[in-house]
C-alpha cells in the first residue's frame, strides 16, 4: 500500500477515536517542572527482528511488568516492532532509580530470559537432530542413561554456569546488557530519550507510537496488531500488560 495510502488509512483510525483518546488523555499526570516522561526509542543489535516471536514479546512484557514495581516508574504506552522498542515511561518522581538505570534492567533482564530462552530452543533442536540420526542408525534410545539425555544441553550449561555465579554473590537482575546475556546482546547498548513536558506533545508522542505498525505495513488496521498500548487504550484490551493511565 503506498505511503499516503497508509498516512489516510492510519488518520481515520485516529479520528474514528478521538473522543475515546480525549478521555484517555485527560486522566493522564499534569505537567510540571519537576515531573516529565520519557518517549524511549532503544533497538536491537544490528536490526535483528527477535521480535517477530511472540514468544519475545512476551517476556519483554513480562520484565516490563514485574521490573515497574519495583523501581517505580509507570508505563504509558508502548509498542514492539521486529527490531525496536518505542515506550513511554514515567520515572519515579522521587528519584531514586533513573531513566538510564530503569532501561538497563529492562534491557539486561529481557535479554537474559530470551537468551536462556533460545538456548533451551536450539538445545532441544540439536538433540532432536542427534536422535533423529541415531535412530536412524538403529540405537535404542529407551535403553541409554541419563547422560545421553538432553540434560547435556546447552540450557544446563547456562543453568550451572548461572547457579555458580549465585552462589559466589552475583545478583544477574542488576546486571546490564553485556553481563546479563550468556551467549550475546539482544539490545544495542544505547537509547534514545526525548523529554516530554506537555500533554500536546504526549499525546503526538502516543500516536506516533500506535501508528508505527502501519506505517511500517505489518497491518493495515491497528486493532490487528497486539504489541501496542493501542490495545489498551482503544480495544480496552488489558491482557497482554496494563498501562498506567
């Protein structure tokens, strides 16, 4: 679809809306000096799409969720592109844990789990071959011991190395990108960060956000597209991660 095509189609779903982003808008934190949000844009390292698996997309969702407990930030809104990030994040007023510091837990802790995650998945994929050409072979499986098992896998090598680091003291969910990742770096090391002082330029903000799986020609319509706070504002859809109106 062409870009003016896809700019039309992306302004009527807007407008078809408005009353209902008005709403949500207006419940929204005033302004102040002191208090600002962060429109975040981090990617992934070398363009890698590891966010095509909604696998991925779920425990970053997931690190999203458990990790704004406890440093205190609040999620307006957000969306998951293939290859990028693009969040808006209210840092904790009183300070004590900074922007920098709430998307390096974010990036180190999401990265560890999809890692973990990919190993387990090659792992059993390379037993699975193993096997496979052994029965081929004619060896009988069922008669083997523990050790040809797939508890040789990569995934118990990430598990005992991880194991012997807690236990010399290590805690991994303070960790950045570069010690929180066994084998490589999901995230690229740096962020983007645009301070937002007013609702106007929040809500620009929002919509550039929920426009983006569009303008990138994953959907033609937003409501398609899960990884968005478009879900929640528009679809009342909660399911995936709840936004801090």
């Amino acid at each position: 679809m062409p870009k003016v095509c896809l700019d039309i189609v992306a302004e009527r779903i807007i407008n078809k809306h408005q009353k209902k982003k008005s709403d949500f808008m207006g419940k929204l934190l005033r302004f102040d000096d002191a208090h600002y949000i962060h429109f975040i844009t981090t990617r992934t390292r070398h363009g890698i799409s590891y966010f095509k698996k909604e696998r991925n997309c779920l425990i970053l969702l997931k690190v999203i969720q458990e990790l704004r407990q406890g440093l205190h930030f609040k999620l307006l809104g957000y969306v998951i592109m293939p290859d990028h990030l693009y969040c808006l994040i209210e840092s904790d007023i009183k300070g004590d844990y900074s922007i920098s510091y709430i998307m390096m837990r974010i990036k180190g802790y999401s990265a560890r789990i999809i890692n973990l995650a990919e190993a387990e998945t090659s792992a059993k994929r390379e037993v699975d071959h193993q096997w496979s050409a052994e029965a081929e072979q004619g060896v009988d499986h069922n008669c083997l011991g523990e050790g040809s098992k797939a508890e040789t896998s990569a995934k118990r090598e990430v598990d005992h190395q991880w194991s012997a680091e807690a236990e010399q003291g290590v805690d991994h969910n303070c960790l950045g990108e570069g010690s929180a990742s066994p084998y490589h770096n999901i995230w690229q090391k740096s962020f983007y960060d645009i301070s937002i002082f007013s609702e106007k330029f929040l809500e620009q903000k929002l919509t550039y956000i929920h426009n983006n799986p569009i303008r990138a020609g994953l959907v033609q319509d937003l409501a398609d597209y899960p990884w968005s706070s478009y879900q929640n504002y528009y679809m009342d859809n909660n399911s995936f991660i709840e936004i801090d109106y």
